[in-house]
C-alpha cells in the first residue's frame, strides 16, 4: 500500500490481525472532554480479549496516574488498556535534565507533573527555564494575552519545555486552545522549545517500554494530523486516522472521500492507511 492509499474500515476489529499493539489517542478518540465513547472503549477492550497490548498515548501535561483518574471520572473501563503514556511522563525527563529554576506556565492542576522532581517554581525574573503546561484559564484567554510575556523570556533567550505540543482540543463542542499554541509563538520568536509530546520520538520510546517485543508491529490511532497521523509517519507505525475529530470541520469537505481525503492528509505532509470516523 503506497503513502497516497487510505482504506475506509467499519470497525478495529476488520484490521487488528495484522499488529500486535495499538497506540490509542485519548482526547478526541476515547473522550472528548466531556463523556467517554462507548465504542472506542468496546473497540480496545475487544482489541485487548484478542491478545494485543493497549497503549493510551495522550499529549496531557499530566503524569498518567493524573491522567487515569481523569478518564475513571467518565468510567472509562480499565479493561480498555493495558497502560498509559503521556506527554508529561515524557517531559519529566527533559526538567530534570535542566535548569532547577522554573516559571511555569499553567494551570495550578497540572503541578503533579513536577511532583518529586528537583525544581524550584521562581519569578519571571529568577527563571531560567520556562515549563509550559497550557493556558492558566483556556476558556478565557487567548494566545495572543501571553504574548508579551514570551516577549520578555525570548529577550533573555530562556528555553521553553512545552509539556503539550497539541495547539487545540475539543472540550465537547468547544475549541480550547493548549500548550502547543504558546510553544508555537516562541518558536516563532527564534527561541528553543523542547518537545516531548507526540509527534515527537520520547513519547514513543516511553510507550515502547510497554510492549512485550522491540519488533511489534504497532497501529497508531488519532484524530490529530500534526501530532496522532504524523506522529506515527516518523515513528516507522502505521496509522488509523479518526476523521470526525479535532479536524472534522476543516477537512468537512473531504470526509467520505477518501482520495480527497488522503490529498488533504499529503498537503500537510501526513498519510494514514486507514480512516474512519470514530473508533468502533
């Protein structure tokens, strides 16, 4: 199958016998914000009875515990997975490995990240090194209201560890803005951002230690192209791409077209073998 190819399917089931795990988005595929799906949970816990290792892989800043307790809020089964891996796992290793003096960027929630790390939380002034969780209040503020403040950290060239490289998610209906989109402006000030998150390499090399072989043939599942689909391009994984997801609206046009589909997907540089608009 070439790049160009993508491949409708009903259901997880009619493509499961060719991996041996499966990389699993959580926002937007398993929930969306709000309430859980049915479906995809039955989907992984089906894909689990049929013997393949489940691995939840979230950009969440949180730690996975942090993120366990988010999903068994909306009774999201523990039959439905057999570990989770998230973007704050990932970037713990890239704190600890740098400076000790931290100006956060983010929710008060999201500090069980740099729990039993060697960090100190400074002033703006004291920093040298800005962590970047998301927005203090992502239903009401906007990128541009952090400019100023990466204006100030970019004139003293601070590097940015941006614990979620996702730019936004659905919270239901909702479009909310994520750490991405903060990551995304200072960069474009020229500054160093570190990434740990999909579609990076760290938060597949952390998902990898759960699987019980170097060589199993792995199917990434997502609905987001620059972080699920591309993700897994670089990541040597096949993809099953969730079409009715983050980009349901932009690519409106081209879902149930999957030549006009997989054109959209190879302008952005992505291709995915299989789509389908929810995970069932």
């Amino acid at each position: 199958m070439t790049n160009g190819d993508m491949r409708p399917i009903e259901s997880l089931a009619e493509v499961l016998g060719e991996y041996d795990a499966v990389f699993c988005d959580v926002w937007g595929v398993v929930h969306d914000g709000v309430r859980k799906s049915e479906g995809a949970e039955a989907a992984l816990e089906a894909a689990r009875r049929a013997g393949r290792q489940v691995v939840l892989l979230t950009n969440s800043p949180r730690t996975h515990e942090g993120v366990r307790r988010q999903i068994d809020a909306m009774h999201v089964s523990h039959e439905a997975y057999d570990a989770i891996v998230t973007s704050g796992d990932a970037t713990r290793a890239l704190i600890e490995d740098a400076s000790a003096r931290v100006f956060h960027i983010g929710p008060e929630r999201d500090h069980d990240l740099f729990r039993g790390l060697s960090v100190s939380f400074v002033g703006e002034e004291e920093a040298e090194m800005v962590v970047c969780t998301g927005f203090a209040d992502d239903r009401s503020e906007t990128p541009d209201d952090y400019r100023p403040l990466l204006e100030r950290f970019a004139r003293r060239a601070l590097p940015m560890v941006c614990a979620n490289p996702d730019i936004v998610v659905h919270v239901g209906d909702q479009l909310v803005p994520c750490a991405g989109a903060l990551a995304a402006i200072y960069a474009e000030m020229g500054q160093v951002v570190h990434l740990a998150g999909k579609p990076h390499a760290p938060i597949y090399e952390v998902a990898r230690r759960h699987l019980p072989s170097p060589e199993a043939r792995i199917l990434c599942i997502g609905d987001g192209l620059m972080t699920d689909v591309l993700g897994a391009n670089r990541n040597g994984a096949d993809c099953l791409f969730v079409s009715h997801g983050i980009h349901r609206d932009e690519l409106a046009p081209v879902i149930g077209d999957p030549i006009g589909l997989s054109v959209e997907l190879a302008a952005r540089g992505t291709h995915a073998r299989f789509v389908m608009p929810a995970l069932r």
